[in-house]
C-alpha cells in the first residue's frame, strides 16, 4: 500500500514518474474548451478557456475550490453535458478524433470502454433498483462481447480485485446493502473493468476513511503500472495529488490559472490562488521552534458566480498582490518555462512570492 500522505505532512513532492511522463505522447488533447449553460436566471459559465494534454501512462492532477469547473470539464470529456441547457464548444482530440464532434453511438463505443470514469458519488450513480452485478455485468457485455456467464465470472473477478470480500455474493446485493467504501470500489471495478485507456477519477476517495483511501488510490496505481491507463485525477487533497500526480493544473473560476510538473508547482508556485491553496495546508512541526499551534492562512472571499460577468482577473477581489491592471484587464496565461505557466500579471513585474512548505 502506498503512504498516502495527509494535508499536515506534506512537502515538497519527489514523483519519479515525472521526468519520463513528460517524454510521452499525447494521448487526450484539450483545446479552449468552453461550458455554458442556459438558465431561466442567466447563463452560466462553468468552464472558459481550458486547454491541456493528457500523455500516454501519466496522472494529471486537477486542484481548486468547489465550483472552479473541474467536474463540468471532466464530464465534457465524456460528452455528458446534458443538451439543450448545457452548450460545449472547443475541441477535445482523442484517437484521430475530435469527441465533440461524436454522435450518440460513437460516443457510447468509448466511453465506459477506451475512456471510463469514476464518478465522485458512487450512490446517485449506480442505480438502486438493480444487483451490483447485474450493472457490472452490462457494462462488460456491451463492451467486451461476453456471454452471460463469462461476463458474470468476469465481474465478480474485477470485485475481488478491488478488494470486495465474498465478491460472488455481492454480485447479488443492491447498492444500499453496500458500505461508501465498498460502492466506491464498484464504481473503480466498473470503471476498469474495460481496461480503459484513460481514466477520468473525479474525487475518488471523498468521505473514504484514511485506510480504504490508501487501498482505493493503491489499486488504482497498480492498474496503471499494469495497464498503462493514463489517469485525470479530480482532487481536493493537496496530498494526494503531491504523492501520485505527474503534473498538475490549478483551476479557478472556469479557467487553469497555473500549470506545472507536481514538484516544480509546490516548490515554487507562481499564482497567487495556488500560493494560498499551500499555505492553507497544516505543516509538520519539525523542530521545537515552530510554535505548536500555528493559524492557518485562509483564502479571504469565496469563488465569483460564474452568472456574473467578467472583468479583469478573477481572482482580483480575493488576492493581496492585486494591481490597478488587474480590476480592468484579463491576464492571459504565459509560459513561464518549458513546462511551467500560469495567469498573472504579476510577472510583468516580479514573480509571486513562494511559500516554504517545510521548514
């Protein structure tokens, strides 16, 4: 089992994987992707302008505050914004093809099967009126061409790979007769269950106990280093994303305000909403002359509607290094290195300031 590291360990990450992802090909190419929808009270713009490549056997990581567009982008992947309230515009580039451009039965041959996702509520997924095996039964004969008692062997092996006890008995139980954690591993069954080439895991471990994160983030991995899966991991968890991610994305707003390999982005972060995301994380005491209990450095304000309308940096009305230019102008995100940028207009000045993670 890996040692998932909690919020008040946490330091500056050393992910080996990091250098090698970076040499790899793109496997899902993400391009000024946009989300809107249409509501009697307005239009609302979950997702602006977001762009990024996943690469073959890499973990991307996607942080920020709830409402910033991270689910709403991993769900436009998937083709599951829901018409005519939700428009999608952009281009998402997988296999040779364009996937908003997809019809229906296109679209269904991928997803589940060459792209799979696990959704962060494993209950208002899986629905209640059926067996866990009957849906992890469906989703292989619809993708994998089994028959009814192949596909049943199949299913119940995927259950005890995940780590489900007496998997052939759960096989016949319904999802209420099932423990959080253990829905959530029907969910990671039925999202490999495929072999998929990616894997979209939005929030996989929230409201998981520290063990079953352990062992839930541990197979994931293992499937990855078996399978060569590429994963988009959804977190809130500043940990998890330090111990498993190649590279990661800030989100706020709708928009990726700052992307970076894992270990460059906590070393030195160069947004000032990333540089806040750190600091508000609970450090090691490691000598005597840290004091023993130390306030925490919140983020002031909430995250914009996204009803309301955009002028300047988003982050603006939240941010202490804020200038006159930043109330009236969008800062556009720029290269800061060959794998580091960010969406500021503090580097036309001086660089953001870093946060010493450990000391």
């Amino acid at each position: 089992m890996i040692p998932i590291q909690s919020a008040a360990t946490i330091g500056v990450p050393q992910n080996p994987h990091g250098a090698l992802a970076a040499e790899k090909e793109e496997l899902l190419s993400v391009r000024d992707l946009h989300v809107q929808f249409s509501l009697p009270s307005g239009t609302v713009r979950a997702v602006e302008g977001v762009s990024f490549a996943l690469r073959r056997g890499e973990t991307l990581g996607i942080v920020g505050e709830s409402g910033s567009g991270k689910s709403v982008t991993a769900l436009a992947i998937l083709g599951l914004i829901a018409r005519p309230f939700g428009r999608v515009s952009g281009q998402i580039d997988y296999d040779s093809k364009d996937l908003l451009t997809l019809d229906t039965p296109a679209l269904q041959k991928i997803r589940g099967n060459r792209i799979a996702m696990i959704f962060q509520d494993p209950m208002s997924c899986l629905n209640p009126v059926f067996t866990i095996g009957s849906q992890l039964v469906e989703t292989v004969r619809l993708h994998m061409q089994m028959g009814g008692r192949e596909a049943f062997d199949y299913s119940a092996d995927m259950l005890a790979r995940v780590g489900i006890p007496l998997p052939t008995q759960r096989m016949r139980e319904y999802p209420h007769q099932l423990s959080g954690g253990m829905r959530q591993r029907v969910m990671i069954a039925m999202a490999l269950a495929c072999k998929p080439q990616i894997l979209l895991a939005d929030e996989p471990t929230t409201a998981l106990d520290v063990t079953i994160q352990a062992q839930i983030v541990d197979l994931m991995l293992a499937l990855q280093e078996e399978t060569g899966t590429s994963i988009l991991l959804i977190s809130h968890d500043m940990g998890l994303v330090a111990e498993t991610c190649d590279r990661v994305a800030v989100m706020y707003a709708g928009q990726i305000i700052e992307s970076a390999p894992v270990a460059d982005l906590f070393a030195a972060p160069r947004h000032p909403y990333t540089t806040g995301l750190l600091r508000s994380i609970p450090r090691l005491r490691t000598d005597r002359s840290m004091p023993r209990v130390e306030k925490l450095q919140a983020i002031s304000g909430v995250v914009p509607s996204p009803r309301a309308p955009r002028v300047g940096c988003a982050f603006q009305p939240r941010c202490t290094q804020s200038m006159e230019i930043c109330a009236g102008t969008a800062p556009l995100l720029q290269n800061l290195s060959a794998a580091h940028s960010a969406r500021c207009w503090l580097h036309d000045t001086q660089p953001a300031a870093q946060v010493p993670l450990t000391s």
